[in-house]
C-alpha cells in the first residue's frame, strides 16, 4: 500500500469573494484564464491528474443561464454571492463571473471535475434548509448541462453541515475539514503552522459519514498575500510541504494539498513555491513511493476497501 496525495483547487471566479470588492477587481476574463492555463500546464505536463471543484455558475454559458431562475429574477437570488454579483452586473462590472473557459480547459479523461456549491452559499446550521436545497438543485441543473456527474463536493468556506441533502443529491464523498474557531488563540495557532516546517494535518478520516466518504482536508497552499508575502519565506513553505509529504509516505496515508486558482492570481509568487512542492512530489511518485490521485479515486478506493473488509468478515462469520 502506497500512499496517496490529492491536489483539490477551490474553483470560485469573484463568487467566493463577491463581498470584496478590492481583491477580485483583478478578476478579470483574461486574467483569471491566464491563471488557469498556467496552474493546467504545470500539472498535465507532469501528467498529474487534480481535483478542480466548480462553483457551478461560474463555468456557466450565456444560453445556459436561461436554465436558471436567480438569473431571471432578482427575487429569485437566495444568497448573498448572487446579490452581489446582481448589484456588479448592474455596473456592467460582469467580468469574473461567467467563464466556461476554464471549465473546457481542464475538463478531460485525467482530471475530476467536482461541485463547490453553485453560487459559493454559506453552508451552515444558521442557513435554512430550503436555500441549500435550492442550491444543490442548481448544480445537479449544472451538472445535466455540462453531462457531467459531479461526485465529491467541496463546501463553500469549508463548513460543512446538511449531508443527508448533500447524499440526497448524489454526492459519494466530500472534503472534511475541522471547524475553524476565528478567536485570537485559533488565529495565533494558525499562524505559527505555517512557520513550523514540522506541522503535521489530519491524513485520515473517520472514513464514513451519513453513508459518504470522507475526504481527508490536508493542508491549505500558502497564500503569498498580503502580510504572509514579507513574514513567510517562501522556503520556509517548500520546506514545510517537503516534509509533509515524507511524512506522508512513511504513514501510507492520504495527504490533500488546496488552494484556489485566484490565489495564483492575487500573489504571483505563490506559483513558484507551488511548482517546487509539486516538482517534489512528481519526484516521489516515479520512484514509486507515492499515489497522485483525485478525491473521486480517494472515495472509490475507500469504498472497495471497505466492501473488502465487509466481505472478509461475513465468510468469517459464516466459517464460525
């Protein structure tokens, strides 16, 4: 058994930062398909399948939105990502939102394409039942027109709730990740992982839940934003992930390192240290000491496992 790593980008546009303004007005058509492009070429040069999970309105074309009540309607716009993106589209500042481009550049027989909602709504017990009902209807819509089954899912903000409807609508598995507490220990904490190079993040989960797979949330890619341009070595990151995934080979475990594209776009620098990780990890699995999967292979994986084990106890029970 070797063990594996999955590479899952947040695939957002300006939905996931549609309240704020000064960040995504780089968001540009053209920008965010040059971003694309270049975090596409790096992994299918390499042959590295990636887990590319979409909000569904974003890898929307313009006949298909037709398809879709809250683009019709004001009234009809049950979260606040298609508030705002109403409020933009009245400002004729439309650019960022709609971009299949991306979704045909990466959609192909090596890469997983995977639901991140369909506008980015908050998924949370605060929520109501019937908007996130509205939602997941939107991507199986989504997923219909695009003739693609979306099987894993990735919450929006990474908080996760509701997943009898997640299973309801056809999802096999989802990425897990601990609820995040915003308070200034939480906050402190956070900040030392990313300068401590000996950081250790879940590698395994309690495997099923309400009948779906858990998908292990691993480490966030280092965002070279802001204040963490100047108080993070870029080295000290690549050395951080260096040992991450030694520390990963020598468990046999699954390791998931995510990011979202626009992250590449708002801090440049960030791709360079992303190259060096990926490079190492390329380097691992030619020698055969690591599996470079999607969350989709993860949950299949898992599943026949776990029906193995099902197995090899009924003929135990039936051999008693």
């Amino acid at each position: 058994m070797r063990a594996n790593l999955i590479i899952s980008l947040d695939c957002e546009g300006k939905w996931g930062l549609s309240n704020q303004p000064k960040i995504i007005a780089q968001f540009t058509n053209n920008n965010l398909i040059r971003t694309y492009e270049k975090i596409n070429n790096l992994f299918s040069s390499l042959k590295i399948p990636v887990t590319y999970a979409f909000v569904g309105a974003l890898i929307l074309k313009k006949q298909e939105r037709k398809n879709f009540e809250c683009f019709e309607n004001f009234d009809k716009c049950y979260s606040l990502p298609l508030q705002n993106f109403f409020r933009a589209d009245n400002k004729c500042q439309s650019e960022g939102w709609f971009l299949p481009e991306i979704y045909d550049l990466v959609n192909n027989n090596i890469n997983e394409m995977a639901s991140h909602s369909f506008s980015h709504l908050l998924f949370s017990h605060k929520t109501s039942k019937s908007k996130i009902e509205n939602e997941l209807i939107n991507c199986q819509i989504v997923s219909n027109l695009k003739k693609k089954k979306f099987k894993t899912f990735v919450f929006p903000y990474n908080k996760i709730s509701n997943l009898d409807l997640i299973k309801k609508f056809g999802f096999i598995g989802y990425r897990y990740h601990q609820d995040y507490r915003k308070d200034l220990y939480s906050k402190i904490k956070n900040l030392y992982s990313e300068w401590n190079i000996w950081a250790k993040y879940e590698m395994n989960c309690n495997n099923f839940n309400q009948d779906m797979v858990q998908i292990p949330g691993g480490a966030f890619l280092n965002w070279r934003f802001k204040w963490r341009k100047y108080l993070i070595h870029p080295e000290i990151t690549v050395c951080k992930w260096k040992n991450l995934l030694k520390q990963c080979v020598r468990s046999k475990k699954t390791l998931n390192l995510w990011f979202h594209p626009h992250n590449i776009l708002s801090a440049p620098s960030t791709f360079d240290v992303l190259k060096k990780i990926i490079l190492e990890a390329y380097k691992m699995r030619e020698k055969g000491k690591l599996n470079i999967i999607t969350q989709k292979r993860y949950v299949e994986k898992v599943m026949m496992e776990s029906r193995k084990n099902f197995n090899k106890k009924c003929i135990q029970k039936n051999a008693d």
